[in-house]
C-alpha cells in the first residue's frame, strides 16, 4: 500500500527540524547503504549520532507519535530511528534499489525488520527541481512528490529510486518500521476496516454495528499481530 499522510509536521516544527538540519555536518549518504544499492546512491546524510540529528529526530518521533492515520495504517511495532538526507549539487540521486529487509540499530545492536519504508519529505516541492521518489511495486510505478512535513509510507519490498535533484536542495527524513502485522495485505484490510468503522462512526455515532465492526477489527489484529 502507498499512502500519503499529510501534515505529519506542524509548520513550527518543520522549522525547528530545517533548523537543527542546517547545522548538521553531512557526510556521504553511502555510509548506511548495502553492497548493491551503494553502487547507484549518491547523496549525503547526516550521522545518526550527531547532535542535529539526535533532535531532529526526537522531533519526527514525537509527531509521528500523535499522528493516528500513520499508525493504523503501519501498526508499528518498531521504528527504526529516523535518519536525513540531502540531495543537490554533485550528490543528487539514488538510483533503483531495494531496502535492505533487516537493519541493525547501531546505538542498541537490535534488529528491525523492514516491512514499511517512509518518507518524510522537509523541503517544499518548489524549492527543488527534480527529486521525485519513484516507487515500482504491483500496483505500477508512482512518482511522488509532497509538500515540506507530509509523509509517504511505502512497501519496504518494493524496487525505488530518487531522480537526480537538477536544481536546489532536497531534504527528507526516511526510516522504517517493523510492523505488528507482517503481511502486507492483512495490514490493508486492517486499514481499511478502520477507515470505514471511522467513517460509520463519524456519520452515524456509536451504532450498535459500529460497536460489532469495532470489535471484529481488535479481535483481527488480536488474531494477527505480534506486540
Ligand atoms: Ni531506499
């Protein structure tokens, strides 16, 4: 499933997060890359244990703590810390490759399994030329462009790639999760389910059936999930 979630950042908290990025010491983005996918990447990221880092990061966790439509959709049971990027200049693309299905966090030696890939996209779309995130996957190839603190949620299985940045900077935050419900399209139906029981409530209050339909969604992800 590919699902844009808008205005994960508040516009206070994209500043604050643009703020602690401009003075980061960015190093070359194939520091985190696999043997394959550091063959086509070239951009710049920021060490994750730097201080600019550290806060912005403490900043994207907290929104994406509060942010409901990104949890139902991904159930996360782990999010690997978020990390930033930068494309412009000579370091502007990242060519087709698929992420790695397991990570190591480097700060606890714990594992994350990549079921869902995010991107949290921090410069506006005007501000850069070029840049779009190209995802292949069943459902064909999406290029996808958002506005400074939305958010693009994307099977981690899927081929991708960044085209060349041709003009200005391009910033984003990017992570994965380890999700409660492995199975992709058990997560869809999940989502979806939600998604309507939301909408019955919305129109209709606290129905008896929206109360029946609510308890078959907990009673599925109590079947499905692994907390
Ligand atoms: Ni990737």
């Amino acid at each position: 499933m590919l699902l844009h979630v808008p205005q994960v950042l508040t516009a206070a908290e994209l500043q604050r997060v643009r703020a602690a990025l401009s003075r980061g010491e960015w190093v070359d983005g194939r520091v985190t890359a696999g043997s394959q996918s550091a063959q086509t990447k070239n951009n710049q990221q920021l060490p994750d244990d730097c201080a600019s880092a550290v806060q912005a990061r403490a900043l994207v966790l907290e929104a994406l703590g509060r942010c409901a439509l990104f949890f139902t959709a991904a159930l996360p049971r782990t999010i690997y810390p978020p990390l930033f990027n930068r494309y412009g200049g000579s370091a502007n693309a990242f060519g087709n490759h698929v992420d790695n299905a397991v990570r190591t966090v480097a700060a606890t030696g714990s594992r994350v399994r990549t079921d869902v890939s995010a991107t949290l996209f921090l410069s506006a779309p005007e501000e850069y030329a070029g840049g779009e995130l190209v995802i292949e996957d069943t459902f064909g190839t999406k290029s996808v462009k958002l506005p400074a603190g939305d958010l693009i949620l994307y099977p981690s299985s899927s081929v991708h790639r960044v085209e060349a940045v041709t003009r200005g900077t391009r910033l984003a935050s990017f992570f994965w999760i380890q999700s409660m419900v492995r199975e992709a399209e058990r997560r869809r139906l999940l989502f979806d389910m939600d998604m309507a029981i939301l909408a019955l409530r919305t129109d209709f209050g606290e129905i008896a059936p929206a109360v029946s339909l609510t308890a078959c969604y907990h009673n599925l992800l109590r079947m499905w999930a692994e907390a």
